[in-house]
C-alpha cells in the first residue's frame, strides 16, 4: 500500500510539473505571438487551466514532503504527548477540509460536465476538461491527510521538515 500511495503522490507531482512545462510554453507562445502580430485563440486561458492543474497536483506532493505552512515554532515548545494529540487534531481538521474541497471540487466537474458548461472565452473549452485535475488534485489531497493521520495516529510518522527555514539571511 506505501508503494501505491507514494507513486500516487509521485505520479500527481510529475503530471504538475508536466503542466508546469506546458504552461512555460503557452506563455512564451502568448508573447512570441504578440511581438510577431498573430493570434492564438484562447492562450491566455489555457495557460490558466494549466497553472491551476500544476498548482491542485502538486497540493499532495507537497504536504508528503512537509513543505507546506506549518507552525513549528508553538509545536517545539510542547511535550511530545500534548504535540501528537495536537498533531492528530490539526490533520483531523485538514482531512474534514481537504474532503470538502474535494467533494465540491468533484461535484462541480461533474456538473459542468452534465450542464456542457463552456468556458466565456473565446476558446470554448467544456469547463469539465480544466476542473477534471482540480477535482483529481484534491481527492489526492484527501488521500494524503488521512495517509497523513493514519501514520501519526499509529506513531509511524515521520515529520518532513523543510531545509527552508534554515537558510537564514
């Protein structure tokens, strides 16, 4: 099951940094195209749905390699009993958050999916297409809190810290 769950969070990660590239090249397609004085119909959206595809599949990656925001400073003052209840609390609040935003995230793909919701633009794109990897991001997020709260619940967590906060300036 570790092994599934990693490559899940491994696999989400290198599809966000796909987006990531495809993005850069929209963007540099975008401004080749204005200095050069064509169009490219609906650029400036894709590159919209890109950026948020990388950013929703990136969410669980990031929490699996501990670099999202947390509040350490208050966390190291505290005994390792009161931190881990604290710890459990915070990822059971997370969890309850994370499948809120993953329900409606789903629920509005499959909405925008029944409805043939288009987008405004002059793309026209069936909305369902860019709101299928928020949707997938989030499940994925969902997944990784309660991977998240199971491993501390049963005290096999093992607290990524990022080398951020070290580089002081």
């Amino acid at each position: 099951m570790r092994l599934f769950l990693n490559r899940l969070y491994d696999g989400a990660a290198a599809l966000a940094a796909f987006f990531m590239v495809l993005l850069l090249i929209a963007v540099l397609l975008s401004v080749t195209s204005r200095v050069l004085g064509f169009n490219v119909p609906g650029i400036d959206m894709y590159a919209g749905y890109m950026m948020a595809a990388a950013g929703f599949l990136a969410l669980a990656h990031t929490l699996k390699k501990g670099e999202h925001i947390r509040v350490t400073l208050v966390l190291q003052t505290l005994s390792p009993r009161v931190r881990h209840w604290m710890e459990v609390t915070a990822l059971v609040v997370a969890a309850v958050l994370a499948a809120l935003l993953a329900w409606y995230s789903v629920r509005l793909c499959y909405q925008s999916f029944q409805f043939n919701d288009i987008s405004t633009g002059n793309d026209a794109t069936p909305l369902w297409i860019p709101q299928l990897t928020m949707a997938i991001g989030t499940v994925i997020l969902l997944i990784a809190f309660i991977d998240e709260l199971v491993l501390e619940w049963t005290g096999q967590r093992v607290q990524n810290t990022s080398a951020e906060a070290l580089h002081n300036e």
